[in-house]
C-alpha cells in the first residue's frame, strides 16, 4: 500500500454518485470529491446450476477458483482415457485466454504422456469463434489440430450433474431453435459465468451491460465527470486483462490529474489487451492487439506464431515485471 494511502477494509455495498459518497456494508458513509471504481468482476457460479456443489469433486475444476485450481492438474493427470470438456461462458471473463490455454496445456500433457489418442478433448463455447483476431485464430486452430480438439460454439453452460458426470449445454440449431445436449464427461474445466460485481451493476454508474459506463479513451464516467473507472469492472469493450491495465492506468491518472485542475482531458486509451496464449510445454503465442483488433505487438517478430522465447517471458520476465515495476506503477 503506497505511503499517504487510508485503506479502509471494509466492503463496499451501495454507490450513492449524486451525492458523492460510497455507503459501506458496515452502514458508515465515505464521501470523496474523487471516485476511481476498479471492483473487477464476479465470478457468478451459482448461474450453472448444479456447478457450485460439485466443484473440486467428480472431475469438476476451474482455474478461476483459488481453492480448486490445484484439483485441475489433478483431473489432468489421473485422466488416461476418455472425454475431457473444457467450457468457456457466453459472457465476458477476465482472461479471455485462460479458458483455452489449459485446455492446450492438458492436450500436450496428454500427448507427453502417451495418451493423447484415449482421450476426446472438447471445446464447448458461448463465443461465436475460437479468437476475435484472425492471425491468432489460424494459429489456434493449428493447435486445435494438433491435439484432436472438437470445437463447438453458440453453447451455453446451464447445468452439471456431478454424481453422473454429464453437463447439459443448450445451443442453438440451424432454425434458432433452442437444442439442449447432454455431453458426458471423465473430466471438465470450467469457466463461470461472469458480470460486473452487483453493487455496480444495480447503481446508477453502469451501462446497459452492468458496466462501469465510463468513456472508452478518457475512462471518466460519461454521466459523472468525478468518476473514472479501469480494470475488469469498467464498461470497455476489450479484453479484460492485467496487461490492460497496465496501459489503462496512466492514462486514468493523467485524466483523473487535469480534471482535478479543470483542464481538458488529453490522454488517451486504445484497448490495448495481451494475452499469453500458452499452447503448450515451452510454447507461447503473445497476442497483443486493441479496440479496432488491430495486431499491436511489442517485438519486431511475427507474434502470432508459438515461440519458446514469449514462453520464457512469460514465466520468467512477466512476473519480475509485475511485482518490481507494474504495481509500483513504474512500468
Ligand atoms: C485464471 C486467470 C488467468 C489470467 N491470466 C492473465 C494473464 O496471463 N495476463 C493478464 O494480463 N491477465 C490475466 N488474467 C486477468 C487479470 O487477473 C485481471 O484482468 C485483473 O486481475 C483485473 O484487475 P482488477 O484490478 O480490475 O480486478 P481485481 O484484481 O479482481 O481486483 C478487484 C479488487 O476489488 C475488490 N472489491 C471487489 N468488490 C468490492 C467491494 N464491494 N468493496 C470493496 N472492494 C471490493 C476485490 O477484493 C479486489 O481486491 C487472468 C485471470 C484469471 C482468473
């Protein structure tokens, strides 16, 4: 916590923007001149119905749960044969690399061990298409390729019957009609539907969506002037990452800056998102690219090919980078 810094560790229940004050869940008022909401987003668990009693058991993970993340390389590991399911919502998620990247890890984990033709791995999606940007998406598909996946899109998670290892998505036919499947599992990850956290989306700061309805290159809220927002919580339409965030952040405070000064807002955000697709031992597709999906990459090298170098940064340089210079706000 940076020195100057009153934390106050108590939880946020109400925003109350017209009268300037945030109202915390133990009833006391905060007021401030000067509100920035970085709330990121609720893993809604409790929307797949059966889900939240069998995580961590019957072969259900998720890497979005602290407490069960380690129960998914359990799954991997004991799996020798048959069908392994890894589920990506029909909402936004932090990461929207996370859902498949253990997917691809598992493949090759699979293949190193000798068992990668036992198992039917299956990619069931709420998305419309494996990645939004199209050199990406050929290199994923590679992938996919390569480890035997079935992909399938337009699904939607709604139930898990743990006990009898069967997961009912609901997708839609050829004549938008509604067709429910029952698809069988020895494994599955999951990835939870998410929103923003309620005590956003049910104040007068969100957008239509839930969103923190802020403006998407200035990120000050566009009905409250004295109100920015970044991170997972705010209303921009790119992919919700740290990597983000770490563009996001100077540009809310040069804004948040000239505002306090009563001078006009000058800085600027793009989208800019990364992603680190990790699509197996030793290999690693950066993607780097902004609200227009237009590639915006860092190296002088064709970033939408799997490289053990963007593997290296990422287990040995991003996390330096992260703890010594992107929290400090120095990077
Ligand atoms: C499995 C996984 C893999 C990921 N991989 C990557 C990656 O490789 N690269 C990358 O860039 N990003 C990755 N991400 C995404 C990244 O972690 C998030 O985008 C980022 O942490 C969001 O930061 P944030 O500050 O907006 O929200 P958070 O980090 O979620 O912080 C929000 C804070 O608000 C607090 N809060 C919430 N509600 C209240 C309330 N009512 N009152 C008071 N406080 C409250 C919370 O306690 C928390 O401290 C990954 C995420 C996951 C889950």
């Amino acid at each position: 916590m940076p020195k100057g810094v009153h934390w106050i560790q108590q939880r946020v229940d109400r925003l109350e923007p017209d009268q300037n004050q945030v109202i915390l869940d133990n009833r006391t008022a905060v007021s401030y001149d000067y509100l920035v909401v970085a709330a990121g987003i609720q893993l809604n668990w409790k929307d797949v119905k059966g889900l939240k009693e069998t995580l961590g058991k019957n072969g259900v993970c998720s890497n979005y749960s602290f407490e069960h993340a380690p129960y998914t390389f359990e799954c991997i590991r004991n799996l020798k044969a048959g069908n392994a399911i890894f589920h990506n919502p029909h909402t936004p998620v932090k990461c929207g690399g996370a859902p498949h990247k253990i997917m691809y890890m598992a493949a090759d984990y699979f293949r190193k061990h000798g068992v990668l033709n036992k198992i039917n791995i299956q990619y069931w999606s709420g998305g419309t298409r494996l990645f939004s940007i199209p050199d990406y998406e050929k290199t994923l598909l590679e992938v996919c390729k390569r480890g035997n996946i079935d992909l399938h899109f337009y699904q939607k998670l709604e139930e898990i019957d743990g006990p009898s290892k069967r997961a009912k998505f609901v997708g839609f036919g050829p004549d938008n009609k509604e067709v429910e499947t029952w698809v069988h599992f020895d494994m599955i990850h999951v990835t939870p539907p998410q929103s923003a956290p309620d005590f956003i989306r049910h104040s007068p700061l969100a957008n239509s969506g839930g969103w923190v309805d802020v403006d998407k290159h200035s990120l000050q809220h566009v009905r409250y002037p004295n109100i920015f927002s970044l991170g997972d919580s705010a209303g921009l339409p790119t992919s919700k990452t740290g990597a983000a965030i770490r563009k996001q952040a100077p540009v809310l405070v040069e804004n948040l800056l000239a505002a306090m000064k009563g001078i006009a807002l000058a800085a600027s955000y793009d989208g800019y998102t990364s992603c680190p697709v990790l699509t197996g031992y030793g290999k690693l597709m950066l993607a780097e690219f902004d609200y227009n999906n237009q590639r915006k990459e860092t190296f002088p090298f064709d970033q939408s090919k799997e490289r053990w170098s963007m593997y290296a940064l990422k287990r040995y340089v991003l996390p330096w980078l992260y703890w010594a210079k992107i929290l400090p706000g120095t990077a």
